[in-house]
C-alpha cells in the first residue's frame, strides 16, 4: 500500500466490532481454573454468582467461545468514544532517529482518562440488565473508579467504589471526579465493612491496599441486597471485554497492510495488554502469523519477572476465590514511592499462561526511566501519559533504540492506556528530582510469598 | 441524506483546512484598529514589530484577505490532534428529551485540554521561522500556558509564562504540566519585571490578574534580546488561527447536510466562538445562509451584555496598544468566587464589532447554573468540560429545552472548548454546595470604567 499512513487511524463506527475476541478459546493450555479457597475445587457459577453478575460469571468460566457477541447497549455506549485513534508516533520516530516504525493505541480519549472504560461500561450494563440496585468495587490509583462511576451514572446504577486510603488522601481530583458521576467514594480501609475494621485495629495507621479495598468491596456486595461486585483487572471477563482494543487496532493495521513484529503493553493486572494482545495472540495460536509480545512491568512489584506461579489469594482479607498466577504473594506491597497503579501482587491467569508458555515475555523497568521516556514522548506527540501507560512507552523507546543500533525497520505497536493529568504529583517529583526507584530484595519478596495457600 | 449521522464525525487528516479564514475581509464595517496609546492614531507594522513576531503582525493587520495558507510545518503539528470530532449529543438529547438536534465540535482531546493550542502552534511557528530564541506570556486559568508550552517544546523554543499568581497557588498542577514541557512559570505580579514591582509596592497582597500578567509579559519580551509576546485570545490573529475550528466544522457539517440554526461559544476574550463562528459569519455576511451567533459569558464578568463599546487599554499597566471593544474597564477584576478563565475585562474587537452591528448575540449565565450543566452533560455525554465550556453548554441545553416546549427541531451548534481535569476545586464545591454566584453592581462596573482613556 503505497498511499501515506495518517498520524491517526480512525475506524469508522460501522466498523466497531460486533463482538469481544475470547483469546481462552484458542488456547491449547487453558488459564487454570479459579478455585474456592475452601474446597480447592474449581469455582461454579452458583458460587460466583453471589458476588458477580450472572452473565458475567458465564463469561469468567467460558473458555471455548471465541466471539462472544457485545449487546447493543454497550456498543451504543462504545460510539461515544471509540474506536478509539491508533496513532503512528512520526514524532517520537524523528526525534530518536529510528528505522522503527512505531504505533499506539490511544484509549486515553474519554473522560476516565484510561481503557477501564471499555469494561466498566460492559460489567455496569450486565448488572443493569440482571435488575440490579448498584455494585461495588475498589480502586487504587483511581482510573477504574472513575470508569466505573461514568459507566453507573449512565445506567443509573449506585455506585459505591472503596478507595485505596493513600490515594484518597493523594488524589483529592481523581475522588472528585467520581463524585461529580455520583459515586459514593470511601478510603479503604474504612470502618463500613467487617474486613476493614479487622484491618483498621490490626494496623490502625496504614495507607491500605488494593487488597484491603478489594475485600471491603467484596463484603460490601454480598451484604447488600441488590449488588454485585465488580473489578477491573485480573479476571478473564475484563481481558475479553479489553480484546475491542486489541481488534479495532489489528482490524485498523490489517486496513493499510500494517503488520506489526512487537507489541507492547504494561501490564498490573493484565487487562489492556490482554485485551491489546487477545486477536493478535489468536493469530499467533492459529499459526496465521508471529508476533512478539512483551509485558512491561514496574520493577518494584514484579509479578511476571520474578513472581512465582501458584494458586494465590486474590485479596488481602482472603474473601475471594483463589486464582493461579505469577505472583509476588498477596501481603506484597510496593514500596510508598511508587506512583501511579501496577502495584497489584498478581497477574491475570491468561497472562500468566501465556508467559508460562513462552508466548509472552516481560520485562521490568524502574519508574524514573519511565518518567524520563514519558517527558520524552509527551514533549513531541503531545500527549501527557499516565505513568501506567509509560511503562510501555520505556520499553518501546527501548525497542526503537535498538533498531537504531542494527538498523532493523521493526514495526513496533503499543497500547498508550491513558493519560497522566491526575499524576502531576509524581510529574512534578520527577521534574524536581526527587522521585527515587526502588526495587524488592529477593526476602521482601519470599516473605510475601510465605501466606500462599497449599494447594 | 438518510444515513444515520454517526456520535462522531472525523474529517479525513486529508480534510485538514489549508487556509484560515480572515473573517475581516468579509465584514463591510472592520472591526476598529489597534491604536497607539500616546500618538491615538492606528498603530503600524513597525510600531508592533517589537512586541509581535512579524508574520503575526501582519496577519493582525490584515482585514482584506478572506485566507491565509496555513503553513506545512503548522499543519503538520495540527495532524497530531486535527481534524478534531464534531460530536452529535444524542444521549443529551435522549435524556433532554428535546427535539433539538445538538451538536458539539470537541476541542479537548489534546494534552492543553483546549482549543488554545491551535493558536499556540502558529505562534510558536512564526516565533521559530522569524530566528527568536523564545516567547514569554501569561496565563490564567491555565490553558493558554499549557498550550504554548506544548507548542515552544515541539520547536525547541524557550517559554516564560508569566501565571495569575492566585491561579499559580490554586492550580499547582497546571504549572507542573508546562514545567514537563519545559516552561519556566513565574508567579505574577513578579519581582521579576519593572511594571511588576511597582504593583507589588502598590497592592502587595494582591493575587494578580490576567491585565498586570500580560503587562509583565510584554515587558519582559521587549527587554530580552531575542524574544517576542504571545498572546492567547483577544487578537485578530488569534481569531484567525481559531478559525480552523469552524472551518473543520462546517466542512463535516456540509459533508452530512447539516445546517445549524444556533451556533453557541462561550466568549471570554473571544478566540474559541470567534474561531467556530467565522466561517458560518462569512456566509452570513455573504447573504449565503442565516444563523443565530449566541456569545455566552459569566454574569461575573459581562464584557458584552453589560460593558461599553469604546478604546481601552488591553492591560492593567498600560503597556499595550488600546483597542475598541466592548469592555468593563482594565480595572476591573472579577470577583474572586469566579471559578475557570472568561475573566478578561473585554473582547476580542472582531466580536465586539459583530455584536454591535446585532449579527452576533450575547447572553450571561451564573456559575452554579453553569456547573449544573456541566454536570448533566458529563454524566451523559461522558465528557468532563472545563468551566469555561460549560457556559456553552447552559445555553445549549436553555435553546434545547426551549425547542421542547415549542417543539421546534432546531439545530445546535456549540464550541467545547475543553475538559475540566484541572478544574476539580471548583467541581467539589459545586459537588459540596459551597459554590456561590456574584453580579458586579452597576457602581462595580462605572467605577472600573474611570480609568478608560479619553480617545
């Protein structure tokens, strides 16, 4: 195709796919089952569904279906944001004097500031659908609490979100933001639910943790008549409702003839790299084609890079299902001065197949080098990222560099989740220079790992 | 057409205005010179050149070319965010139940939050193309600083912004942001200029205004060797450059078969409407089509609805050129409750003549109505608007509701000119209750009214 790439590639809204790509369908070795904490048998949907929706609960233990398609009301959603840009970086190229090629997927776009959207939007519409009041969930660094409560006021669903208390405290905006959708927002650990008043007198001064926020969300939704709880990352559900990033970019490359050699994408809990690998992954699977995939992860909470892969808990208060993954155990906390999100202790169990079987590699990066490839991009493609999303620019900057070095014309595609306009604390620590890295001893990390279950 | 019109209408990068359009050279009564406050004649080139780029000079005075090519490097910049979405509201007019079909073009979705970039680039541009080592300029509530630091770093240009020092206080993460694109952002009133010490000796608890921030930034680009001013709104040139945003609009509105009736823009100094409108303005002049023009401003700053059309000084030192516009006088502050930008004391010369010739209307809204908008709109539409923005939208939902009660199938057109992340303390007190409104008395506005200069 000779005709020139645009800086963005717009699909139309025709062209929004009809249907998530189920990436476990194509999988030779299936994600491991979750399993009750209790029986160490493998979740049944009776079991889950007293905490998630019911049809969300089909789609958590669905491992065959390889379309599933996405209902009307959440497409008629979808239009108002997406398809989201993929955008070719011609800037960042020039200014690092690369033969790379280099493209991201911008889901940044909606006032979430991230891709939590693309599932918050799917998860409140399943608990509308089932006649529920409301749901619950936490939040850490902020992105999925909002995305939740602009999905809720939609519906008009209640909305009670648990926020990690140091980002509370922290993130007075980001608070403010859910507010103004009409979420109840309450610093976790709270003395609202039985997990968090256990908490609160065992460690009375602790800032909390998405552990923590995650039981207190939990209880909070199996106590009320009408609720369900609902998350973000981790969970199967969110990587296949994520898999519309994933198909609008591959569905926008396969319209110029682009084939990309690396994806990449940083990866907390795993949604927006599964959900930007899923169809390309399928592609992989079906041997259509190669790619190679990398996670990006903080090196101060390193779960693919130097977790364990087990069955863990996937809360501090050990209320949920338990789940297998990479993961650095769940008392893991990452040291206070890491900023922004990716600090969950786990790693989403497709994932975490994935990299066990070799299809995906990962690597760890310390967060002032983050900082810097973010001023970086920021400063010649305009956008301000989050720090999330920074983790894949290092990387693909790293890329990039590389073929500098070789004079390779890779063609390199990463998922830019979001956007850092609620971060500017950690910004303004990094143009200071008082922004530290920080990365695990190797007994931080066996002692965390000492409260795995046996299973 | 029978095609149902998408939620977002994308030109093609290809689609990508190649002129600005001057509106002056369609009006038959130009708006009134720039004119030198000692010698009361119309300043010329050479008395401008020291403060203004020359290219930007001449553009300011030139009322007779209907267009002016934008230039390959500046369009290339655009591409990066350009063509920007125009956006059918059909979830507010779902949850309006108006048959009003409304429209937005969105001018958010970029890293300055607003529309003010479109301006900065070309300036910045210009600025390069001319040798200068840099520009200085003021900011206030924060976007026009961000964008010009946006547009100094992609030319590798130095950016000294001299910031409204209660919004420096109050916005700490504004600064942050052009601090990451590598602008220097000094409080003003500053010890840092002449005419910045002698307000600070004379009100030295005062909080600065956008007047004594614009009088330090001249000061400080006429004194340094190799800089010039920029400034954001107000100035013919920066209603031209705006003007890409009507341009855009109008051709994705021609593409559909859309017609606007009421074209809205809120109007603080007048670059966003007079940017969205010129085109639309130009046909109308024309005698090619009709449409109602509906300037929205704050009762606590009614340049228009409430001011004199007369010569006044454009800054509180009275070290710019005078301009006649509708003003309230360059003394005059507005009341410090006064959340968001569209606190200038008087317009853009290019409105101010259109609205004393009755082509374009203006209306004033109060602030909590203002944020109740806002809030509605986020809550269907998605999007978080920036105060400012949001008077637009009052009076979009006003003409909406009222086309329900007469059952008119009006169409809307308004200006969203940008999001509100950075405004979240105004939210939380519209959120708490504590957000008051404020109407200047007549004795307020003939008592800053004294000073304007007998010309």
């Amino acid at each position: 195709m000779s005709e020139k790439i645009p800086y963005k590639i717009y699909l139309t809204e025709n062209e929004l796919p009809d249907s998530w790509y189920n990436v476990r369908a194509d999988m030779k070795n299936k994600p491991a089952p979750l399993i009750n904490p209790g029986t160490h048998k493998p979740c049944t949907a009776d079991e889950l569904k007293p905490v998630f929706c019911e049809e969300l609960v089909k789609q958590e233990l669905n491992d065959t279906d390889a379309y599933i398609p996405i209902p009307d009301g959440i497409r008629e959603f979808y239009r108002m944001y997406r398809p989201s840009p993929l955008i070719r970086a011609y800037c960042l190229e020039k200014k690092l004097g690369t033969p790379a090629k280099i493209y991201y997927k911008f889901e940044g776009n909606n006032t979430s500031g991230s891709h939590k959207l693309n599932s918050a939007i799917a998860q409140a519409y399943y608990a509308k659908e089932q006649g529920l009041k409301g749901v619950t969930t936490e939040t850490g660094a902020g992105q999925w609490g909002t995305a939740m409560s602009m999905a809720c006021s939609y519906f008009d669903l209640d909305c009670q979100v648990y926020m990690v208390k140091v980002s509370y405290e922290q993130k007075p905006f980001r608070r403010e933001v859910m507010r103004t959708y009409g979420a109840k927002v309450t610093p976790s650990p709270s003395d609202t639910t039985e997990v968090g008043r256990k908490i609160l007198s065992e460690f009375p001064e602790t800032g909390g943790s998405l552990g923590c926020a995650i039981s207190e969300a939990v209880e909070a939704a199996v106590t009320q008549e009408g609720y369900r709880y609902v998350l973000g990352s981790v969970l199967s559900q969110v990587v296949l409702h994520q898999s519309v990033i994933g198909l609008e970019a591959m569905a926008a490359m396969d319209k110029y003839g682009i084939k990309p050699d690396v994806i990449i994408g940083c990866a907390g809990g795993g949604s927006n790299l599964g959900g930007l690998m899923s169809p390309f992954v399928g592609r992989k699977l079906r041997g259509e084609a190669d790619y190679q995939f990398i996670a990006v992860e903080p090196a101060s909470c390193p779960s693919l890079t130097r977790g364990s892969y087990l069955y863990d808990f996937c809360d501090t208060g050990h209320v949920c299902p338990l789940a297998k993954m990479y993961t650095l155990g769940s008392e893991f906390m990452p040291s206070p001065n890491h900023a922004g999100g990716l600090r969950y202790h786990g790693m989403s169990s497709i994932l975490s197949q994935l990299y066990h079987d070799k299809i995906l590699q990962a690597r760890s990066v310390e967060q002032t080098a983050v900082f810097a490839a973010a001023e970086q991009f920021a400063r010649v493609e305009g956008i301000l990222p989050a720090p999330e999303s920074s983790h894949a620019i290092k990387v693909a900057i790293d890329e990039a560099m590389e073929c500098k070095k070789t004079g390779e014309a890779k063609t390199i595609l990463f998922g830019l989740t979001g956007t850092g306009y609620f971060d500017m604390y950690a910004y303004k620590a990094y143009n200071e220079g008082t922004m530290t890295d920080y990365i695990p001893t190797d007994e931080d990390i066996a002692k965390a790992l000492k409260n795995v279950p046996k299973v």
